[in-house]
C-alpha cells in the first residue's frame, strides 16, 4: 500500500529544502518520511510506502526557504484504500430503492479508459446515461433518481475500453 502526494511551488528557487512528516493524528506527533522526492515538470512528487490500508493519516510539508525561514504547509488528511487492480462495478445502493430515491453506483478504474454507466430496462434499452467519456484512474460514483422510469426491474451497466461491460440489477420500487 502507498501514497502518492504533489504539490507545486510558486517559487522552487528559493527552497533550500522540503521535509515531509506523517501523523496518525491531526495535531501529531509527527514523523519524518523518507521518501525519494522527485520534479515532474514543477510538480514536486513523492510516495509514502509505509502505510496500511484504511488507517487514516495526516500530511505536512516543512519548507525551508534560502533566507533559513520555515513554513509549514497542511495538514492534509488521507485514508488509502484498497489498490484498483481490475475495472469493477463496486456497488449499488440501495437496493431494492423506493420510487424518487437516489440511488448510489460506485465503480472503478485501474488506469484510464473511455467509460459509460448507464440504466438499462429488462428490455435492454438505455433509460438513462449517468456518466460517459475518457476518465482517469480511481474510484468515481454516480447518481440516478429514477428520472421517469416506471417501477420495476432495471440494470447498472457499467462498460469499458475493449468493449467489456460488467451488470447489476437494481429494483425500483413504489
């Protein structure tokens, strides 16, 4: 399990050095992090590997400018999850859902693809396109009130690049 973490400076050439430190708690105490820091083009990047899924952990970056002055930067919250390792339709909730309730479809991407998640009725047409296009890795939901749809029977289906689709029913009730 990792963390990623960027951040941009306004001025990098006035930082004589950076230092980041982990807290298990907002208010710390506080760990230095030994981490390989690199530049991406102004974006400064590095990766925490000590960490465990579903602990949540607290970020701050010490920035020492050339004059010797400090500044502290965050903190900034992260709670990592488990790594996405496969296209996945997560879950779909709640189910069965009342007539007018918003309904919640989480699904994920382990690198970025062209996506569509849409309703489908038990005749296989769409009812609703819910999200559609080039997406970026991650975890992403959506969100479907029933719009129109009369109660019954329906699917989640959630496609992606090569023409792979994976399903979900859903029952709207009255």
């Amino acid at each position: 399990m990792a963390v990623s973490l960027h951040w941009q400076l306004a001025d990098a050439t006035q930082i004589a050095s950076l230092s980041l430190e982990r807290s298990e708690s907002e208010i710390g105490p506080w760990s230095p992090v030994m981490t390989d820091q690199r530049d991406e083009g102004g974006v400064i990047g590095t990766v925490d590997r000590g960490v465990v899924a579903g602990r949540t952990y607290w970020y701050r970056l010490e920035v020492r400018d050339r004059g010797g002055n400090s500044t502290v930067i965050g903190p900034v919250q992260v709670q990592p999850g488990e790594a996405i390792t496969a296209f996945v339709l997560r879950k779909v909730t709640p189910n069965p859902a009342e007539f007018g309730q918003t309904v919640t479809i989480e699904y994920a991407l382990p690198r970025a693809a062209s996506i569509r998640v849409s309703m489908i009725d038990v005749q296989g047409r769409e009812v609703a396109a819910l999200a559609s296009g080039f997406m970026l890795p991650g975890r992403y939901q959506v969100s479907w009130n029933g719009g129109n749809a009369p109660a019954g029977l329906f699917f989640v289906r959630y496609q992606f690049t090569g023409g792979k689709a994976q399903v979900q029913r859903l029952v709207l009730m009255r």
